[in-house]
C-alpha cells in the first residue's frame, strides 16, 4: 500500500508519498515528494494569514493532493503544524483548505508532532541505540522528543522558537550581525534550559533547515561542523550565498536562525547532531501504514 502526507508548515508545505520498504522492515521506499515554499511570519500568524499567500498554500495543497493521488496513494493526510495552531482566523483557512485537499486538514499538537517526527526519524534504527533525541526545527517552533527506537516516546517538549521566528525577532540584517546572533542565541539557550532537555545516546535533526545543512556541513552536525556553516552563511548576503549553494533564498535567509537553535540543541543534549534521513512527514505516513506504535 502507498500512503502520502502534506505537511503544512511555517515555511514550506510539503508532500511525501511512499510504501513499504519490502527489503527493509521498518523503512519506506519514496515514491514522490513535492515542496511549495510559502512563509508564514509570527505577525502573519497573529493578525490573519494575507490573500495571497492563503491562496498560494490552497493551490499548493490542492497541486499536492493531485499529485498524491496521481502516484497512486491509498491514504492521504494532510497536517498542519505551528502554522496555523494558532493562526487568527484559522478555521476559515482550514475550511479552505480541506477544500483544496479534498480531505480533513488535521492541525496537530506540539505532542503529536513530536510523536510523529521521532517515528518518522527513528523508524529502522536498532535495539539498543540508547536514549535518541530527535530535534525537529520548523519555521514557528521546535519540537523535542527523546525516547528507545521501536518505543513510545518518554519525554517532549513543544518550543515557541523557530527558524522564522528567531529570524523575524533577532536577525534583521542581511547577513546577520555578530549581536544580532549573540541575542538569538541567548533566546534559543534559554528556551532550551527551561525544557530540560535530558542527555542523549544519539540526536536526529530533522526538518527543513537540517535537510539544507547536508550540502554545507555533511550527514553530521558537529559543534564545530555548525560553526564553520554559520560563519559562512554569514560571510555574505543571502542571495549571494544561495546563489552559491544552489539552495532556496529565503531557506537561505533563516539558516542562520536554524544553525543556531541547532547548535544550542547539541549543546543540551551533550551529544553529536546526525541530518535525520525522516522526520514528521515519514512518521505520518509509517501510521497510516499501521507501523507506529
């Protein structure tokens, strides 16, 4: 069977279908994926979603469903995320959006989403790996998970920081100041402590800005690894650098947020950060299939 998930998030919204990996228990096999980039800012969220990017997000779903369809997918679910958790005006939109999709557009929990993108980023991994933390870094927020491959998850935590919204709040300059970095990191420390985090075995990161890390820093997030991509996304202008990378500008223009709510994760969790190969997406589409506990 193929199953398919859109995620509907602060920056992107995106598509994923795929089966059962026969050779693999535990794993998918990827049929198609899809990327719409579409960024909704904290002020956006607060005071209604504009016109025209309500209209581009239903256009990019209704696309994506086509698509989902097209590829031969038996289940569809379409989520949202801290987009549209608390978006002025949301129901409307979602009404909109179930429009479009064709299905129920399903707004998660911070707990479901870290239940689902530690799923998602786990699945396959072998007994015995110890405590895995699983750090999710979206647009809007940032979900924490820390559980046993294959078990339940035993601790979570729901931040109100992002990528966008650490970008939107401390980082206006184009490339970012060394204070203005200095006073996202502080929030993103913070914001950590106050979690408590506990130690990890091993951290996946997941999510947009770690998948774009993979081209500046490899499939492992040292502390030293994370610094050598800041400073170089810092070294020039956004567009010069994604011109550079061959990446998205305004990906671009909040990786530096994202570098450094990664690097205070790795921080917390006293342990080697890991680009996830999975996250929220493949955990939606492993319970659709019946594969997450």
């Amino acid at each position: 069977m193929r199953a398919a998930c859109i995620d509907i998030g602060s920056n992107t919204t995106r598509l994923l279908v795929a089966e059962p990996d026969a050779a693999r228990p535990g794993h998918l096999t990827e049929v198609a994926a899809q990327r719409a980039f579409i960024r909704l800012t904290a002020q956006e969220r607060r005071r209604g979603v504009p016109a025209d990017k309500a209209q581009a997000i239903a256009e990019a779903v209704s696309e994506q469903a086509r698509a989902a369809r097209g590829h031969g997918a038996g289940a569809l679910r379409v989520v949202a995320t801290a987009a549209l958790r608390e978006a002025e005006g949301r129901d409307a939109l979602l009404a909109r959006l179930e429009s479009a999709a064709g299905v129920r557009v399903e707004v998660l929990s911070g707990a479901e989403e870290a239940r689902l993108a530690f799923a998602g980023a786990t699945a396959g991994l072998p007994a015995g790996t110890g405590l895995v933390l699983v750090a999710d870094v979206g647009g809007g927020s940032t979900e924490l998970a820390a559980g046993v491959p294959g078990g339940a998850v035993q601790w979570w935590a729901s931040l109100p920081i992002g990528s966008g919204a650490l970008a939107d709040a401390h980082l206006p300059g184009d490339p970012p100041t060394a204070g203005q970095l200095a006073a996202a990191r502080a929030q993103a420390r913070a914001a950590l402590d106050a979690a408590g985090c506990p130690p990890a075995t091993v951290a996946w990161a997941v999510g947009g800005s770690a998948t774009s890390l993979r081209r500046l820093c490899g499939p492992e997030l040292s502390t030293a690894a994370l610094e050598r991509a800041l400073a170089r996304v810092c070294a020039a202008p956004a567009a010069e650098t994604a011109a550079g990378l061959g990446l998205h500008l305004e990906r671009v223009r909040l990786l530096p947020a994202g570098l450094v709510l990664l690097g205070e994760v790795a921080r917390t969790a006293s342990c080697t950060l890991h680009v996830g190969g999975g996250g929220l997406r493949e955990g939606v589409v492993l319970d659709l299939l019946g594969q997450v506990g």
